[in-house]
C-alpha cells in the first residue's frame, strides 16, 4: 500500500490519517471534511475545500443579510460538531451570535421522532435564521418536518450546507420537493466549466449509457486519482523505488477496530511521494488543483444557490479571494483581494412564502 484514496467522513478520516501517519502512506480524501491538522495528521491531504471555508462562507452570508442571531440545526458527531463550533467562532468574529445548537443523534440513530422534537424546540426560539449541516439522509427529513410545522413559511431563513447541493444532484427538484425546499439558501462547490470537464461528462454518459450519473464527488474523485497517478510517475522518473520496512513498534497498535498494524508494513519512499503529491500543479476537472504553504486547496470557492420553484437560482459566489461575488471567481483572482463590506454583492433573493423581503 502507497497510498490511500477516499475515506468518507471525519470518524474514518482520521482513523485512516492515523493510519497513513503510522505507516508513512499519503491518505487524500476528497470529501468535505473538518481541519485535521498537518502536524496531528502529517500523511493526511485533504483534494476538495474543507468545512472551514464552508463555515466562514456561511458567516459571511448572514453578516451580508445582516442578521444577528441564528440558530444551527447539526447532527452530533464529530464531523458536524466541528463545523458547527467554528461557525460560532466566525459569527463571534462578525458580532454575530449562535444563539442555540440544536443537535441530531447520529446518522445511524436518528428518527422521524427526533427530528420532530428539535424543530418542536428550534421554532420555539427568537431567531428565525436556520442553518442546518447534515448528511443526505437526515437533511431532506429536516425540511419536510419543518413545513409540516409551519417553519419553511415566510419569516423564516433556511441555509443549508453542501449536503443539499449534493441531493437535488441525485434526486433533482420534484413538485415534492419544490414545496419543500422552497426559498432554501444552500451552497455547493464551484466547479468552472472547461472543455475539459465537458470532454470528459460526454466520455463518461457514453460510457455509463446514461444510466450513472456524475456529480461533484465523482470529479473531485477523479482529480485525486490523477493527482496520484502524476505523484507516482514523478516518483519513479526520479529513481524511487516500492519497498517496505517492518517496524516492532507498530505491531500492536489497533488504530481501525479490527485491524491489527501488524498486518502493514512502513513504505520507505512515503515522504518522497507525500512531497510530489503537495507540489501538484495540474488542471483538473475540477479546475487549478495545487495546494497552499498549510496544505489547504488553492482558489477555495462555491456556488450560493436559491431553490426558486422547481429551479436552482444562482445568487452569486464565495470565494476565499473576494469574498461573496456576482462575478465568477475566476474572474477575479487576476485582481487584488478586496473583501471590504461594499464590495459584497448577491443577486435578489426569493424567500420561503415566495417574497423577495428580506426577513426580519
């Protein structure tokens, strides 16, 4: 083994990082994931934009709109939980305050009664700004309780993380959905269109006969696999060589339930391709792949959607350059950074109740 492609969620993620620090193994994930640290995780790379430029996007969006008080809907695990503690950080950096955390049991626990009873709470409260970071099971379960309690109405404010983006991908806006959805803000990672991305989703629907779908993971997913391959062809053009070495001291250790270490062994030319794989420089489907001084994806952005009717109105972007744009960021990484408040600009929104006034 010389490298790790994909585990799902923190819990794994830093089960497989501890296993890839203890076996000098690059592990790339290409999932949304909180901040693991490079000195925690040395061998871990995270391939997409993490939770903090979420976070900070999603703060960004309520100083924007000028709310005060808001509340987070969040499943509670470790995952999740994250996000959510430096969201408050970033509404505390804005004056802006969380003012009540509405926790979810786990993905594998939870049911409709649960749900029920946290939006029973959550409408209970002052703030009417809701944002909700979840998974594709929990989230859409969410919003269908909320309107059966009158909460997806006008008055109301709804953010919804990536989780969303990822659902109507998979499910698209039914009538069902639609009434459901309604006026929903809700972010997913921007992906600037290039011939080459539309190459390859012509390759791939020949490929599949349109019967398997592409969404935004699968084009991370290919990147990092790329990202890999040109890791290990550098890594052998410059005389590096696959061998192991085994170490007592990791024979014993059980970092994943079940697996014994013992079973693995060191991959001497590890540092070597951790190096190659951080000094990537390629275009990829997904745009400019490379990655900052502190491991960090170049050029984190996302796309700021509305569910208008059975449609997704763009509103506008986020970037970690500008800030919330109407202009692609592409556009404007040429430019110098300005992030001050009068060069912040969304499109009109359309809120739940179908209004375009902004909720108080």
């Amino acid at each position: 083994m010389v490298a790790v492609i994909g585990p799902y969620g923190t819990v794994m993620g830093h089960a497989f990082s501890s296993l890839g620090s203890e076996l000098q193994v690059p592990v790339l994930s290409y999932t949304s994931l909180d901040v693991l640290s490079p000195l925690q995780y040395p061998y871990h790379i995270q391939t997409a934009p993490n939770d903090l430029y979420q976070m900070t996007a999603i703060a960004e969006m309520i100083s924007y709109f000028s709310y005060r008080e808001v509340t987070a809907i969040y499943t509670d695990d470790e995952q999740y939980r994250n996000g959510i503690y430096k969201l408050g950080e970033l509404l505390s950096q804005k004056r802006r305050k969380l003012s009540y955390k509405a926790t979810l049991p786990p993905v594998s626990r939870v049911t409709w009664q649960d749900i029920y009873n946290v939006l029973v709470k959550v409408r209970s409260m002052e703030s009417r700004v809701v944002v909700v970071h979840t998974c594709l099971k929990t989230g859409p379960l969410v919003f269908e309780i909320a309107k059966r309690l009158g909460m997806t109405k006008k008055g109301y404010v709804w953010i919804a993380t990536t989780w969303l983006s990822t659902f109507l991908e998979s499910d698209g806006i039914s009538s069902e959905n639609a009434s459901v959805l309604q006026g929903i803000l809700a972010l997913q990672p921007h992906i600037p269109e290039s011939n080459k991305k539309r190459e390859f989703e012509r390759r791939w629907k020949n490929l599949s006969n349109g019967s398997v779908g592409l969404n935004l993971d699968g084009l991370y997913a290919y990147d990092t696999v790329q990202m890999v391959a040109h890791a290990l062809d550098k890594f052998f053009n410059e005389g590096g060589k696959v061998s192991f070495t085994n170490e007592s001291h990791i024979s014993g250790l059980k970092i994943i339930k079940g697996w014994t270490l013992g079973a693995f062994r060191i991959f001497d030319g590890g540092k070597q391709l951790l190096t190659n794989l951080l000094q990537t420089n390629m275009s990829g489907l997904t745009g400019p792949v490379g990655f900052n001084p502190d491991r960090s994806v170049i050029h984190p952005s996302y796309d700021i959607v509305n569910v208008v009717g059975n449609q997704i109105s763009l509103l506008g972007y986020w970037s970690n350059h500008s800030g919330l744009s109407v202009q692609s960021p592409e556009t404007l990484y040429a430019k110098p950074s300005n992030r001050s408040s009068s060069n912040q600009h969304l499109t009109s929104v359309v809120w739940p109740g179908n209004t375009t006034d902004r909720p108080r």
